[in-house]
C-alpha cells in the first residue's frame, strides 16, 4: 500500500506528469484568468501550492506577488496565515527545508484559538449529561 505522500512527490519527479500538470494549469490560468474572477476569491494560496509541488518556484512566486497586490487593495482576516503557508509551500519547492518549516509554523502561529463555550453555555441537556460524567467518573 502507497502512502499519500508518495504521488505528489513521484508527480514533481516524473518529467511527462509534472510537464502535463503544468500544461494543464497553465491552460486553466489563460482559460480562466484570475482577474475574471472577484479579488476576494482567487486561488492564490492552491495555486501556489500546485505549482510548488510542480517544481515551478517562478511561478509560485508570481502567484505570492498577485495574492500581495490583492492584499494590498483588499486585506482578509487570514492573509497573513496564507501568505506565511504559501511562502512556506515556495521554500519547500527551493529545497528551503528550514525556511520552510519557519513559515509553516508562522502559518499556524497566527490562527486564532477556537472559541471553547463553556460546558453550561451550550444548554441544560449538556450540563446535565456532563455533571452525569463527572459523577460516573467519580470527579
């Protein structure tokens, strides 16, 4: 049994499947330009990670500069997590390993912690059946 891991890695080794891949988002970019599409939605982030995993640093980079113009016009509240992953996905590409790992800490280093209700805020039947726990378990 192949580890999922396995297939991307062989795809940026076996030239006819990266020289495939690449045609195809390339035919998908000139098909579909990313300034058809609303600034707030465009795939910065998943097409700088496709194109790391093709080898294609070049282009990875031209996909970060667009994603920091349209940050530069319109900020989102998780441009920084992205930007922090895609610079990440980009070291990655350059065999970066250190700079890489870095960035992919940042990238989770800057999400914000869920938000844990507390057991009473979720309503009566969750209370009780925690308190029913708590004794169970002898707390």
């Amino acid at each position: 049994m192949e580890s999922g891991i396995s297939q991307p890695l062989r795809l940026q080794n076996s030239t006819v499947g990266c020289q495939l891949s690449n045609q195809s988002l390339e035919r998908g970019l000139t098909e579909h330009p990313l300034d058809s599409i609303p600034a707030i939605d465009r795939p910065y982030d998943r097409l700088v990670y496709a194109f790391s995993l093709l080898g294609r640093s070049d282009r990875a980079k031209a996909m970060l500069a667009a994603f920091d113009r349209r940050r530069a016009e319109t900020a989102l509240v998780d441009d920084d997590i992205a930007r922090h992953a895609m610079l990440g996905n980009i070291a990655l590409a350059e065999q970066q390993y250190e700079a890489a790992a870095g960035e992919f800490r940042a990238s989770d280093a800057t999400k914000p912690l869920p938000r844990v209700p507390s057991p009473t805020s979720r309503g009566p039947m969750i209370s009780r059946r925690l308190q029913e726990l708590q004794r169970a378990r002898g707390d």
